[in-house]
C-alpha cells in the first residue's frame, strides 16, 4: 500500500528508543522527513545514527516535553531545518508514580501529570501553529489501555493517558475541516525499555527471571492479553504509520487499541 506521504516533514518525540524510535524508521521508509527529540543528546544522537538515513532526512535536536523554553527551542529548529511541520507523534512519557492510591504522594502525582499529560499539551502548544499552516496534517498522541482500563497501582498515569484521550477527541472537532487529524493509539505491554524496567521490578520482587516476570505478569495481570506475548514496537509503528498517511483520510477522533486485546470490553 502506498501511503502517499513521502516529502512530508514529521516531528516524533520520544523517539530514542521504544515506539517513538521506530515510528521515525518507519516514517523515514515512507519518504517522510523526520526530527527525532528525546531529552538527552547522547542517546538521541546514537538513535540518529541507527536510523541510518541521510542527515538532510532524519535530524535530531533534544527536548524535554515538560519545558517551555526548551520546546521553543526545539520550535526553532523544526522551523529552520523542516521549513514547515505535517505529522507529529507524541510517543514521549514515563509509567511515573506507582503504589497503590495511598502509597502515592502528591509530587509523584505532579511528576507524572507533568511529563504525561503537561508535557503533551505543551508540546502541542508549541506546534499547533505550524500543523495547521499547511491544510494538511496528522496528530497521533501515545495514549495506553491505562486510559480505558484503570490498574490501581499506577493510577497518575492511568489519569493521565485518560486526559490525553480526551485531548485528543476535542482537538479532533476542532481542526478537522482545516485539514488536521487528530487521533490517539492506546498500546499495551509492548517490548521496550519502559516494560523492560517495569518487569526487572518485578523480577526483583518476586526472584525470579525477567522472562518468568513477563509470564506472570500476563497471566495474572494481563489475563486479556490473548497472543501471550509482549507487543513489538514494529506492531505499534505500523498503525501509527497508517494514521500518519493520506490512507487514513477519514479517520479522526479515534482510539486505535494496539493490545491483542487487553481491554476486555468491546
Ligand atoms: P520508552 O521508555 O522506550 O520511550 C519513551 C521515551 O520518552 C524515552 O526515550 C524517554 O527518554 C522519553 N521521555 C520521557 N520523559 C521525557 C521528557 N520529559 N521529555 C522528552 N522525552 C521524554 O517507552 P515506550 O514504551 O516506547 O513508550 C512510548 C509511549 O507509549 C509512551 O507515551 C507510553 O506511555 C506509551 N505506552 C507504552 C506502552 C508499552 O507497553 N511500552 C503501553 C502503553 C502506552
């Protein structure tokens, strides 16, 4: 399928690795121009690299999604490297505060609001401008199952992938008839460095393997999960990719699960 977006210009954050890194392969592998930020140079630099695509196709510059001024920065880039903005992806987040309700204090709530659900709208502030210019654009915010499917031991992040899906569906009825889609992928238990920490936790707590960890975890935590296996990011990137794309022309406003089917209800 052609996905009739080569020459368009992307901004993914999040992207040194994970999901946010390979919907940049995967945008790059469609034509697309792409900035890569993340919040450290080092590691952005070497996920550059693995992209291995032409410096004039894939550039990066460092930002963190919670700051201001570092987005304005970031901004200035885009302008002056891009010329001009047709796709963001917003993959950048943290799992933040866990425990149960009364383990939590108020700063892990702050914290995790901040990067989760600030950060977004931030990011959003920043680069709405640019997305509504050119009559054509894509928005795909990283939601989560958390969003619809509420675990008790990480309730700021649930709360906040609940805000970006709401988010999301207004922006979707607001810029619509301009040409922008806004839509929301709500992934579950994909193999990346953020489920890789969450089950090295929980290999430690329980002494066992990281593998042992994983099967446990989907058996007793993740019962819906009916492929028995951790996501690939390759499985996300691809429906990401899809609604990035002009074959995705009528879709806005919607949440794509991604989760071989985590969320029980239909
Ligand atoms: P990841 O940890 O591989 O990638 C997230 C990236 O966000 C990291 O590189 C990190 O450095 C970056 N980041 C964190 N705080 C930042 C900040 N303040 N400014 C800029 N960058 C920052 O995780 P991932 O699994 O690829 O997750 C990508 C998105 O998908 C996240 O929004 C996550 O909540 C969501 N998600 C992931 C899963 C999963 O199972 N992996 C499930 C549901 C939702």
């Amino acid at each position: 399928m052609d996905f009739g977006i080569t020459g368009r210009t992307a901004l993914v954050t999040g992207a040194d690795s994970g999901i946010g890194w390979q919907t940049a392969r995967s945008l790059l592998d469609e034509g697309v121009r792409v900035v890569i930020t993340d919040l450290e140079e080092e590691p952005l630099r070497a996920a550059a690299l693995r992209l291995d695509a032409p410096s004039d196709k894939c550039l990066w510059f460092p930002a963190d999604i919670t700051s201001v001024e570092s987005l304005k920065a970031l901004r200035h880039f885009v302008e002056t490297s891009l010329g001009g903005l047709d796709i963001l992806v917003q993959s950048a987040g943290i799992t933040g505060a866990q425990g149960l309700f009364h383990e939590i204090s108020d700063q892990g709530w702050v914290d995790t609001i901040t990067v989760d659900l600030l950060g977004p709208v931030r990011v959003l502030q920043q680069f709405l401008p640019a997305l509504r210019s050119g009559g054509w654009g894509r928005i795909v915010l990283l939601a989560s199952e958390d969003a619809v499917q509420p675990y008790d031991d990480e309730l700021p992040y649930c709360a906040a992938k609940a805000g970006i899906l709401a988010l999301a569906k207004g922006l979707s009825r607001t810029y619509a008839r301009e040409g922008l889609l806004v839509n929301t992928v709500s992934p579950a238990f994909i193999h990346t460095p953020m489920t890789d920490a969450m089950m090295d936790k929980r290999a430690d707590q329980l002494g066992v393997s990281r593998q042992d960890a994983i099967e446990s975890f989907l058996d007793e935590e993740r019962p819906y999960m009916e492929l028995k296996r951790r996501g690939t990011p390759e499985e996300v990137a691809a429906v990401i990719t899809f609604l990035c794309s002009e074959r995705a022309s009528f879709v806005n406003g919607s949440n794509y699960r991604v989760d071989s089917g985590s969320v029980a209800t239909i």
